[in-house]
C-alpha cells in the first residue's frame, strides 16, 4: 500500500488550542510517525498559514472559507456551505489516494461524481445537529440563537451525505452507536491527543480549576453555575481559567475572595494550572462528542470531579469522581482537597492510558480499515477490547461557527 493520504481540514489545525483542531494535528503527526505521506488541505479564516504544517506534510493547501452576508440563506448548513471550493476539487483529482474529511463541515465534496471512486472517510467530531441544538439552547443573544436554531435543522437533513462515505470514524463510543444506526460502516475512532504519556504531580495541591474557552456559552454557563451555586459556598481557594471571559462572569467573581479569574492564558500556563490543581472540576450539560479538556485534565491533572453527562459514554468514568448537583460537588471537593493524590492513583491511570487513547494505537486502527478499504473488501475489523476501551470582527463572528 502507497501511505499516501488526502486530509481535509475544516480550519488550520495549528497551533492545536481547542478540541477539533488538537485531533487533527496529532493524527497527523502520529501518521507521520507511520511513514504517511500527507496532503492536507485547510480552509483558512483568521488563523495564518503554518510552517510547522509544511514540516509535518508532504503538501498544504490552504483555502479561503467563504463568507455570506445571510447566514439563513440556503438548504445546506453555513458551517459546510462556507467551506467549497472549485480549487479544492482539482487539487483532489490531481492524484489518486484516500481522502479524510474532517468533520461533517468539511464534507462538501463527499458526493461529488468526479470522486465516485475514490476512498472517502470521514472523521466525525460530534453529531453536529445535537451540537448546535445545545448552543441553541445556551445562547442568550437573539440572533446567534437563531443561528444554532437554522443550523441544526439544516444539520440533521444535510447529515444524510454520509451514506456516500466508505467509513465512518465517530469520535465517541455513543457517536459510533448512532452512526451505525443510522449508515452502518462506522467504527470507534478515539480522539488524538497532545499527552505522550500521564505526567501527574502526586501529593496535594492548593486550588481547584475550572477551564476552559470562557467565550463559548456552553462554558460560560457552566462557570457561572459553578461560582453561584459551587465556589460561592465554600472557602476553598478556586481558579477561573480561559479565554474571553464575558462581563456577567467577571461580576460574578469579583463578588468573592476565594475565586480568581484567569483571563487568555496562553497554553503553557493553562498546561500548569491543570497540573498544580488539587482538583480539575469539568462540568457540562453537553452530551455530545467527547471534550479533550477532560482527557487532557486527566492525562495531567490530580482530582478530576466531573458530571455524568461530561463522562458518560467516554470509558472514562473510573477515572473520575462523579458529581451531579452542587451539594455533591461540594462534597467531593471538600473531601478530595485533603486527598493526597498518590502513587496508587498515578499507577491505575498509567495502566488505564497505556490501553486506552493511545495515538499509536488509534492511528494503527485508522491505518488497517484504509488498507482493508484500499483492498476492495467491505468488512471492518473488529475492535479489540484491549486496544480500545468503550467503556478582527469576522473572525470573531465566525468563532461562533466553528466547532
């Protein structure tokens, strides 16, 4: 087999600073490691080209993502519509090798006649109509929730162009059960990642952390939860971290001397205030997909307390202590604060990480279904319990779009 592969990206995925973008550049470099050869291809908007892509990848392409002035204009979704391009297409049709869409955004092409006879798979980060259903219901502002509204619906009827594709990686264990439901040649691909290996601090810590992107509503929502009905009840020291914090958030803390607000740290220091926490709290009302903060948290964190719907459906649950209500995560923190996190803990997670959400193993998976497909047979092959465990003002308005 020729290791040569075409990559479509939904954004530049460098640098790797949030969810779907950090999948993207560690498949790559793990695919490198393989002896790959990639052409990527990556719709630009706001983010600069990368030599650190060029390094990775035999070629780059890069795209400019369309805009429109009606974002409600037409039957196929804004997140997919704002991503075609005619120069795409011929750089595809230059050669031969199998394609990877990433993300049901990228799949504008899927079911183009010119590539009836090429491999295509597709990397799906969530099931998108769900998504957006969620920031429909977290957004305050009219237009934006809208927005969500229009595009969700547009998401659940465009969702039906995956029948086009040769294979399904679903990032999620619940993710692979609904696309196998609904087109069948699905398999369990797990997140890539940025850990190399788990690199926990044992002993205590002196704060608990809270992160994450503080733009997002989703997030913001689950910050104020946390401060009003969480933070704002104890004494425990607490942090705050992550980028573009909205004003109510800021109010709201300033309200106590126990919570401090860590506004657009770079990742470094994101990086050290997970490792140096006592306790990582992940909290979500979000069921879809699976969040790398809570992998990374986990990777590199003591404590994590987290909410069933942020671990449900992951394989991550014995990793955490689950907490659903405010007088339970109180509970726990106040418990887990005077927990040394110990050698014992830092064992289990090694061993837990070794099997599973392991880049060399996920890529090795990706590898064998492109071979078998490559080959012309129509089987997936299983997956094995031991490797795989189931248990400027455009770009910030186009933030809301990007997922």
């Amino acid at each position: 087999m020729h290791k040569n592969l075409n990559i479509i990206a939904f954004d530049i995925p460098f640098p790797a600073d949030y969810g779907g973008v950090i999948d993207i550049f560690f498949k790559i470099k793990e695919l490198k490691k393989q002896g790959f050869k990639i052409n990527l291809h990556c719709f630009q908007y706001g983010r600069e080209k990368s030599i650190i892509l060029s390094q990775l990848c035999k070629e780059v392409y890069y795209y400019p993502r369309k805009t429109y002035k009606n974002l409600l204009f037409g039957d196929i979704p804004y997140i997919v519509a704002s991503r075609q391009s005619e120069e795409l297409l011929q750089n595809i049709k230059n050669n031969n090798y199998p394609i990877l869409f990433e993300g049901l955004h990228s799949t504008f092409l899927l079911k183009h006649p010119d590539l009836k006879n090429r491999l295509k798979i597709v990397r799906t980060h969530n099931i998108e109509h769900e998504y957006y259903k969620h920031l429909e219901l977290a957004e305050k502002n009219f237009f934006k929730k809208y927005f969500f509204k229009t595009e969700a619906e547009r998401l659940k009827k465009y969702q039906s162009i995956l029948k086009f594709a040769d294979l399904i990686c679903a990032i999620s264990p619940a993710d692979e059960q609904y696309f196998k439901k609904k087109f069948g040649k699905t398999i369990y691909l797990p997140a890539f990642h940025n850990n190399e290996k788990v690199n926990i601090i044992t002993g205590l810590g002196k704060y608990a952390l809270y992160h994450g992107n503080l733009s997002v509503a989703e997030n913001h929502l689950a910050a104020m939860f946390l401060t009003n009905e969480v933070f704002s009840k104890t004494n425990i020291p607490f942090i705050i971290a992550g980028s573009n914090p909205k004003k109510e958030l800021k109010q709201a803390v300033s309200k106590y001397k126990n919570i401090e607000l860590r506004a657009n740290e770079n990742t470094e220091n994101i990086h050290n205030l997970i490792s140096n926490a006592q306790i990582n709290i992940l909290y979500t009302r979000q069921n879809t997909g699976i969040k790398l903060k809570l992998l990374n948290s986990l990777y590199i964190g003591r404590h994590c307390i987290a909410n069933s719907i942020m671990t449900d459906n992951t394989g991550l649950n014995s990793l955490c202590h689950i907490a659903n209500t405010p007088e339970k995560i109180i509970e726990m923190l106040n418990k887990l604060m005077k927990t040394e996190f110990d050698i014992n803990e830092l064992t289990k997670r090694k061993k837990f990480f070794a099997e599973n959400f392991n880049n060399s193993i996920s890529a090795n998976l990706l590898i064998e279904n492109i071979m078998i497909k490559n080959d012309g047979k129509n089987e997936i092959p299983l997956q094995k319990n031991h490797t795989i465990n189931k248990n400027n003002k455009l770009r910030s308005m186009l933030n809301i779009f990007t997922i």
